[in-house]
C-alpha cells in the first residue's frame, strides 16, 4: 500500500471513475489530508509534474507522480499537495514520495492511485491480494529484510462458466484442486448488455478473456498472474466495428492473442499483438456457403487451425505464421462425421484435438487432425455417461494434457481430461457454488506460472 506502516485507509471507487473503475479513492478518515503518500514498490520515477488550466488552476490529475516497477507495471499517485522526486528518481518501496492533497479534479482530500500494466489500469494487488473495492486496509509497507522464496511455477486450468448474462471463473490447480467460482463482472464492470459467450486464452500467467455481449459486441479483458482483472474494453475501438457477432473462439499465439469471431454467419479474424493494440479485422469467409454457427481454433507449432461448423458440416483452415490462409476443407467429409452441433478444439504436441457433439448434444466424439493431416474420429461415450445432454463444449492443453468442459441441460458443467498416454478420465462434476442461475456456456484455458 502507498501509506504508512499499520495505518489503515478506506478505498473506493464510483460509476464513471476516470480513467477507470479500477481506480482507487483513498481517504483516512478526518485526518486525510497531508498524509505521507509512499511508493508502494521499488522503481524509478517516470513523471512527477502539475497539470494545469491556463488560468493556473490545477486539472484532472494535478500534482501527480507515477513510478515505473519494470515489466509493464507502473503506480500512479494523484491530486497530491506535493511530491518529493523528479522524473529519473530511483525509490525503494515504503519511501516517501508526497502527501496526500486535493489538487487537480478533486472535490476532496484523497489519494488517486491506480496499478496499471502495459498502460492499462488494472485491480490492485497488496501483498499479494487482489484489492476489493469498499475495503479498509491496514498497511503492510513496513521495513522488512526477510527474503520470500522462490516462486515454484505450475500449471493451471482458467475455467470461465457463463449464466444469465453474468461471467464467473475459477482456477483448477496443478494439484486438482479448485478454487471458488468469483463473479468476474463484479471486478471489470459489467459488459453491456451481459455475456452471451465467452472464450479464454493463456499466455503464461495471464488469461485473456473475449467476451461476446448479448449485443452482438465483443470485449475483451485480462485476469493477470496476481489474480488482479482489468476492465471489459471494447474491441472495436480498435480491430473495427462488427455487427451481430455470436460467437467467438482465442488461442495464444506466443505473446500474441490470435482471435475469430462469428457475425452475420460469417468467420473474421484479429490478432491482439504483445502491446496491447489490435489488428483490423479480416474476413475467412462463410465455408459451404451457409451462416457459420459455431467457430474454435488452436495453435500448433507455428500454425493457427481455425475449424467452423456450417449447416452441420466441419469445415477447416491453417493461418500460416507469415499471415497467409488455406482454402477451407470439408473435415466431415474426412471423419465421416456430420450434424455437428458443437465443437471445441486444442494443440497438443502438433496435433490438433477435437471434442464433437451431434444429435443436439446426446453424442460426443474425440477426435485428432494428426501432425501429417490425417484425421480420426472416436466416440466419448465411455468418458460422458449416456443420458447426459451436452449443450456447450470447451477444450484447452494444459501442460501437455487435454482438458474439456461440457455443459449439460440439466446445469451442471462436467470436466475431464485426457492424459498424455491417451486415456481419459471420467467426467465430474465441477462444483459450481457462487454461480446462480442456468449455466449456459463454459470457456477453458491452460496458464503457467
């Protein structure tokens, strides 16, 4: 925390907090005002300055300082009464940096201060917690000369689980173990309209997550390595406006994002790059000539496969790494399987695995489109019990296994995987406690760290 040694201090936020409702007001009671403002990690200052109105009235941030914590992250401290560095100052957490004010845009005495990575403002984290709004905090930015140990990477499972509109996560650990469904809009701010359908990408720690909204938008945002969310953001505002989008499927690309989504029955594809900027959005076209009803890709070596369901038929195409497209194949045609109502697909080890559904959701499949282009095709029904309904599917590589998710009429989300040596385990229920309401979507990815 950005305060001194074991005081405690209110943090909030409010509808319309610029630059973000990840924001956070702190105050401490009558005594605000003038407080030490401290640098909550180690950095150097990367601007200390007043901004001002012509007339010499302060605006927006005011006396403001942010520090730069290497990596991407950064801290910033505002509406200051005054600071004590300059731009190129190195500081040691728990140093001080200012005193709390009420400069700029400011009805009050408060601290402004945001944790931000890559430029976005994200949820703040305090010794090692995710910061929830409306909470008083005690500082820990005291002196302390123990070193923590060393973090012990591991390999985890981001399940997102979409109901009523409303989007709720979950980890499964290394060691099986889950931990609680949270209420992901809670945190972001709600996407508007609420959450039609979801899809999740693992890039090391973080997990991106595409959200299509009820009103045929699309949204994305990061629940980073230290359980901390960015905002829901728009996409269009950078890849370009499409209208009527129902479906949309990601996939890590090294640090890249690659993305397709499903609008007006036809594929188009963007790419979030390493910097946080999107590419425009290209179409891959309607395979068979009817809308696309469903669409999932994955990655494989440097190879993104895109598979879409079109009239019940499986279609495929490979992105090249240099960009460049395959004409769209008729994958039914080489599995021997049509009426697919869903499909969910991931890479392992150069091939790419699928998980089918037909007879509106009574028969699954597994299957492969091997290294060499051959495909396979095999029945589930030892995996998923018979009687069992599946209305959404999802799939992800999760250190080198194959992970699925199924969702059933009767609300429940089954998980299982497929070991390295081809065997599966039989689908379980997941325990969806802090999820109300009918489970109509699930969403899975693989992250390490």
């Amino acid at each position: 925390m950005p305060f001194s040694c074991n005081q405690a201090w209110l943090g909030k936020t409010y509808s319309g907090h610029s630059p973000s409702l990840q924001s956070i007001d702190w105050t401490h009671g009558n005594t605000t005002a003038d407080q030490p403002v401290l640098a909550s990690a180690d950095g150097v200052v990367s601007t200390a300055t007043t901004l001002t109105n012509p007339d010499g009235s302060y605006r927006s941030y005011g006396k403001y300082v942010v520090i730069d914590h290497g990596n991407g992250s950064t801290s910033l401290y505002a509406h200051l009464n005054g600071y004590d560095v300059s731009a190129g100052t190195r500081v040691v957490r728990g140093q001080k940096i200012g005193v709390v004010g009420n400069t700029g845009n400011s009805s009050g005495a408060h601290l402004h201060y945001e944790q931000r990575y890559n430029g976005t403002v994200k949820q703040s984290v305090f010794d090692g917690e995710p910061f929830q709004m409306g909470s008083t905090l005690t500082s820990r930015n005291c002196a302390d000369t123990t070193t923590p140990p060393a973090p012990t990477g591991q390999w985890r499972a981001q399940v997102a689980v979409e109901s009523g509109g409303g989007l709720y996560h979950a980890v499964r650990n290394a060691d099986r173990t889950w931990t609680g469904f949270g209420d992901v809009q809670g945190v972001t701010g709600a996407v508007p309209g609420g959450v039609r359908t979801t899809a999740e990408a693992g890039i090391n720690g973080d997990t991106h997550v595409l959200a299509v909204s009820n009103e045929g938008k699309l949204y994305h945002s990061i629940r980073f390595a230290d359980r901390s969310w960015s905002d829901f953001g728009d996409v269009a505002g950078e890849a370009g406006p499409l209208a009527n989008i129902t479906q949309v499927a990601a996939v890590s690309s090294g640090t890249e994002v690659q993305v397709v989504v499903v609008a007006d029955g036809k594929v188009y594809h963007t790419v979030r790059r390493a910097n946080g900027t999107w590419a425009p959005f290209g179409a891959v076209g309607n395979p068979g000539g009817a809308p696309v009803t469903k669409v999932a890709l994955s990655q494989t070596g440097t190879d993104t496969q895109v598979v879409a369901v079109s009239a019940g038929t499986l279609f495929h195409t490979v992105r090249h790494a240099d960009g460049t497209w395959t004409n769209w194949g008729d994958a039914s045609a080489e599995t021997g399987v049509s009426g697919i109502d869903d499909i969910a697909v991931a890479g392992t080890g150069g091939d790419l695995q699928l998980v089918v559904t037909t007879q509106g959701g009574a028969k699954r499949y597994h299957g492969a489109r091997l290294a060499g282009g051959q495909w396979v095709l095999n029945d589930l029904s030892s995996v998923v019990p018979a009687g069992v309904t599946v209305t959404d599917v999802a799939a992800a590589q999760v250190n080198n296994e194959l992970q699925a998710a199924f969702v059933t009429t009767d609300g429940r989300v089954l998980h299982t995987i497929r070991a390295v040596n081809g065997t599966w385990s039989p689908a379980a229920p997941v325990d969806l406690t802090g999820v109300p309401g009918t489970r109509t979507g699930v969403s899975i990815t693989g992250t390490y760290n």
